[in-house]
C-alpha cells in the first residue's frame, strides 16, 4: 500500500477487522503464505556484483574538460593497484552528469569474478579520471574518491526448490 519512512516499514493494507458470523461481530485472523524452502550453506567459489550507478559524489563542477568514473572490485587481500590492473576487476569508463551540486554516475554492470582462495569479503573502490584541456595541451589525472561497505562473501545460501 504505502511505505513511510518515519515508521520503518511497509503496512500490509488494510482488511476487514471483524467479520459478522450469527450476528456476532468476530475479529478476523489474517493468514500469510508461507515459504517452505530449505537453505543450506556451501563454499562460494563466484561472486556477483551488480553496479546500478553512484549519486551524490561531491566533487567541484569540470568547466574545461570532462570527468570519467570507475569502480573497481577489490577482495579484501588485494590492494587497489593490483585490482585496477586487472580489467575483469573494472567497470568500463562513464561518464559523469554533474546535477545542481554533485556527479551522477548509471553504470548498469556487472562484474562476476572466482573468489580467491583466503578471502572473506569484497568491496568496491570508486575513482574517477579528470581530462582537462587548456592551452591546446589534454592532461589526465586519476584520483580516488571512496570505498563502499565490504561484503561479506565467505559463503552462500543454496535453495533447494
């Protein structure tokens, strides 16, 4: 129905609250389906991330030039350098649309990678790529912006239907 956000939650709707049985007003119970569905743990061997897109990033508005964002898929072993080197660990270049004060980036990737042997969690690194032009000379700068939260990716829940 309607979701509001000071309360936490979603409301359900709303349904009868008593129903007439013999002229008797009776409260009415309400019945969910229930999922019936088993999950045992086992060894994740792949992992999935699906980047949508970051907002909000505060950086100052590019009038000479423009600005090209990456994420990158970083386990909690490596460093940032090592992971940019490795293209399957990339999203491609995009770029980004500056809105009243701050970069919007829509990426619409994903990145499936082998989870390497010892590690428990992965994270993304955000970056972005400055390409600036004054004086007829292009310069390039790579600088980092952030990492998101770390998840964890030790094991995964298998379903059986």
């Amino acid at each position: 129905m309607s979701y509001n956000k000071t309360y936490g939650g979603q409301f359900m709707g709303i349904g009868a609250v008593a129903k007439k049985n013999n002229n008797t007003p009776t409260v009415a119970k309400r019945e969910f389906n229930k999922v019936e569905k088993s999950a045992e743990s086992k060894k994740a061997d792949k992992v999935v991330i699906s980047i949508v897109g970051v907002r909000g990033i505060n950086i100052p508005e590019i009038t000479n030039g423009q600005i090209y964002f990456l994420c990158t898929a970083i386990f909690d072993n490596d460093d940032v350098k090592m992971s940019m080197e490795k293209s399957n660990h990339n999203t491609s270049l995009v770029l980004g649309e500056y809105i009243v004060s701050s970069y919007h980036v829509t990426f619409d990737e994903e990145i499936v990678l082998n989870i390497p042997e010892g590690n428990n969690f992965i994270r993304c690194y955000v970056s972005c790529i400055y390409v600036t032009e004054s004086d007829g000379t292009r310069n390039m700068k790579l600088e980092g912006i952030g990492y998101t939260d770390a998840y964890v990716i030790k094991d995964c829940k298998v379903v059986n239907k």
